[in-house]
C-alpha cells in the first residue's frame, strides 16, 4: 500500500529521507548536480566562470568577462558531452553564457596584479595631450641604435626604445 503524502494520520517522515528520496528522483537538484565545475572545465576557467541556473536542459554559466564568454562558446559543445557523460544521461540541451558577477576571491588574483597593469597602460597612452613617460636607454639599446646604418631608423629605433621601461 503507497502511503498518501498528504496524509495527516501517517507518521512523519524524516526531513533528511524526504530530501534523499527527491535527490534520488532528480540528482539535478543536489547541491552539486554536475560534480565539481573545476573537474568539468579546469581550475583556470574555474576561476572565470560559474554555473549559477538550471532549467529544462539549459544551464546558464556566469563568466567574467566576454573574452571569457567568447572562448567558452566556442567549447560548448564539448562540455554539454562532458557534463552529459558526467551524470550518466542527456540532462543538459545547452549551455547559455551571461557575463556576471563571479566570487571575488576567485578572480582576486587577476583583478589587483591585471588592474595595476592596465591603470599603467592607460598612463602610457597619448590620449587628448598626456605625455608619454620616456626612459633613459639602457647600453645594450644604445649599442643596438649605433649598429644600425639608416640615420631614418636609428631615429626611430630611439624614440620607440624611450617608450619602454629598462
């Protein structure tokens, strides 16, 4: 005899077997429905990306950047088969890429070291009368300038040489 799970007179159930039991139905609603991320797609672009939804065959991965979004579609295909042979049967149809809030902690590398570089690029532009910061040309760029024969070259062969730190 199936119980009626709206019966009142039965006896409770646990909350944990309930729970067990509906995994047990659907393992998409497990906290970790596809395994790890990082085991899918390795721990760099683990870093850069997030699965964040899944409804009737369709993940939505959030990815940080559309570099990121870019390189990712192109490898759609690919990670439906591998998720696909991960859970045992066809579960996802496709994957949409949304660029979207990721962990902070996880791009933290990237952001301070990349946002100092940048901020250094932006300096070094010529934009609306900044001035481009010169440096003194280390020996080995002098002795590279005097072996060249063209005076045009050797112009220009300084003057670029200045844009670049020692």
């Amino acid at each position: 005899m199936q119980r009626n799970r709206y019966d009142v007179t039965a006896s409770p159930s646990k909350l944990g077997d309930v729970i067990e039991e509906i995994i047990l139905k659907d393992p998409l609603l497990g906290a970790n429905p596809f395994g790890n991320w990082a085991d899918i797609v390795g721990d760099v672009v683990a870093k850069y990306s997030k699965p964040v939804k899944y409804d009737r065959g369709k993940l939505t991965v959030y990815v940080f950047d559309s570099v990121w979004k870019h390189h990712l579609m192109l490898s759609k295909e690919e990670l439906i088969s591998k998720i696909n042979n991960i859970s045992g049967r066809s579960v996802i149809k496709d994957i949409i890429f949304k660029v979207g809030e990721i962990e902070k902690e996880t791009v933290a590398a990237f952001s301070l070291e990349d946002s100092r570089k940048l901020k250094r690029k932006k300096k070094a532009s010529t934009r609306k009368g900044r001035k481009v910061p010169k440096y003194r040309l280390t020996e080995e760029s002098k002795k590279f300038i005097s072996s060249l024969k063209d005076s045009e070259l050797k112009m220009i062969a300084r003057r670029f040489l200045r844009l670049f730190p020692p």
